[in-house]
C-alpha cells in the first residue's frame, strides 16, 4: 500500500489503518498515528469526534476501497483476465508486501475481526462492509470472464477466505510460501469455473 | 473447546486462550484469565514468571495441542476417512462453535499472528509452532489415505488458510456461511488428490 499525497484527515485514516496491520486494533496507539500522519495536536479529536472506533472504522473503509481498486485495476490492464490470474494478482502483490516490509504489516480486516468482533459491533460491522467492498469487484470480474452468479460469488469467498488465512500463515511463519502454495492449488479449481 | 478438569495452571492457560480468542493478545487481560480460571491471586506470577508473553506461549502450544487432537480423533474414529471427510470435520466443528457462542470465539493463533507478528518474536514463534503442530495429523492424514508426500503438505497448508480465512469472514459477518462455501469448493480438489 503506497502512501498517498493527502489532506491531515486522510493521512490519519491511512497511517491508522497501517499501524492496524501492524499491531492490530489494540495496538494501534491513536498518538502513533497523529505522529506518523504529521497531524497537528488536537487534530484526532477535531477530525474524528466518534474517537477510535470512528477512526478504525474509516480505515476499514479506506482499506475496503483500496483493495477493490487493486482487483479493479487487474481487470482494468490485464488483456485476457482470468480467475486464476485475478487471485494470483492479489496473491503477488500481498507476498511482495510482505517481503518489503518483512512480514509487519498482515490485513487491517482480519485484525479488527481478530481484536473487535466480539465486543465492538460498529467496528465489527464495518469489517464486514469492507470485505463486501473487496468482493464486489471480484464477483463481478468473474461473472464479466462468464462464471455463472452463484459460483462467481462462492468463488470470490473463497479467494478472500484462502488469501485472509495464507496471510495469517506466512505472517506467523515469516515466510510467503503459504501464498504461494494456496495460489498454485487453487488455480485449477478456479479457471475450471469458466464457461 | 470443552473446559477441561484441570489444575489452576491449566486452566490459567485454557482461559488465556479463550481470552485471546474473543479479544485478540491486546485485549486478553491478565485479571480476566486469573477471575475465569479461578486462580488465587499471585498464581499468574507464581506458575507464568516470564508474565503475559509466557502465558500466551502456552497457550498458543495448547491450542496447536488441542486441535492436532480433533484431526487425530477424526482420523481414528472414521471408518473411511477422505481428505474432504477430514476438512470437512475440522469446518463442521468450528461453525458449531462460532454458532453455539454467538461468534464470541476465532481462532487464537489468528489473533496471536495479528496482534505480534510485527513486535513479539516469542509470540510470534510459538504461533507458527502452534500451525505446525496442527498440520501435522493433517499432513500424515493425508498421506495415510494415498496422497503423495509434497501434495500432501500442500494440501495441509490450503485447508489451514482456507479455514483460518473463512473463520475471519464468518465472525466478521456474523454468519458460517464462508466456511461452509470454503468446504464445499475445496472438497472435488481435496478428494482428486487421491490415488
């Protein structure tokens, strides 16, 4: 996830959302990221009057936009887009994060479901908001390359499932060859689902 | 997970897994653990001297202990075991749980990765040993019914994201219908690795 040129307010939903996939929801220390947003004392409580759930909940969205804008942008440049070729994009550019970034950095998602589901509604909710933002491109890509409906929707929950917990294993294991193996088993079982 | 009959000790590490399941590492706190373990005050310290780190390393051993124990009771108790029979098991179980506790409780290695992959080597580490230890009786499953050894690892390593991942979309959407999409897709591929 490139950083972005951006007003005070946006850099703290993207510097939260960061510090989220760092250390998780309970980690992420809102004076962390007013330092690393450059945002003026006072800004946190000026930009986000809802406190820490409002600004987690913004970076879910935030997260939730930008993921579907990398699988937008697959579908976008790629002349013969396929299933297989649509996961594994999503696959390559998380294992290149992480080997960037030496495995700091997993899904804001899965760690506001990790640290929240269980006793924060509003942010458990917008967890789910956010993978439905990030399915949505990939369902409907599948149904533009001919996938029928159901199966497009079973096959983008299983991309998300099977990219979510490859990320948990190689984030443990600081290594990407869970991405890599679930990538290579999967490509099969996907472009069979074409027409 | 059934509450055991055990002694103080165990049961200061069950309830810290249990914490660590609702609430993430961050959000399992050492009082909560000592209260539902009904630990006299001072245990914590007494039987865990290297603190919260030590408890949540055990945790997480029991935890890998705990569930390469329900895929050894698969493979034991099942007349005709099969590798989508074997996922199947482990899928079936956890949505029975997310349902029975209304989404309360994900998995802790999931939470562990997510809370201190980034800052807690230790952790860390014992996260990732956790995962191995559960791939094990997967992996030896596997290879008992036929399939050969590098597939078999491979196939270990799916069925562990896919479930890792589809527990982060059940409890964010309050629904096990992720895991029962991720079983159904993944059981002809699991099945055709048999000889």
């Amino acid at each position: 996830m490139e950083k972005p040129q951006r007003s005070p307010r946006e850099r703290m939903v993207y510097e939260a959302a960061q510090a989220m996939r760092e250390d998780g929801v309970g980690g992420a220390a809102l004076r962390t990221v007013a330092t690393r947003a450059a945002a003026p004392r006072g800004s946190l409580q000026h930009y986000f009057p809802g406190g820490k759930d409002q600004l987690v909940t913004e970076a879910l969205e935030w997260s939730g936009e930008f993921a579907a804008a990398q699988v937008r942008a697959y579908l976008r440049d790629t002349r013969r887009p396929s299933p297989s070729g649509m996961f594994n994009d999503l696959v390559r550019q998380w294992a290149a994060e992480l080997e960037d970034r030496q495995f700091a950095r997993g899904c804001p998602v899965a760690a506001s479901v990790v640290d929240t589901a269980n006793a924060n509604p509003q942010v458990r909710a917008a967890a789910a908001a956010a993978l439905a933002t990030w399915q949505k491109p990939l369902r409907s890509g599948l149904r533009t390359m001919g996938v029928r409906p159901a199966r497009a929707a079973a096959l983008a929950t299983l991309m998300l499932a099977a990219l979510e917990g490859s990320l948990v294993l190689a984030r443990a294991e600081r290594d990407t060859h869970a991405l890599r193996v679930v990538s290579r088993e999967l490509a099969p079982l996907l472009d069979a689902a074409l027409p």
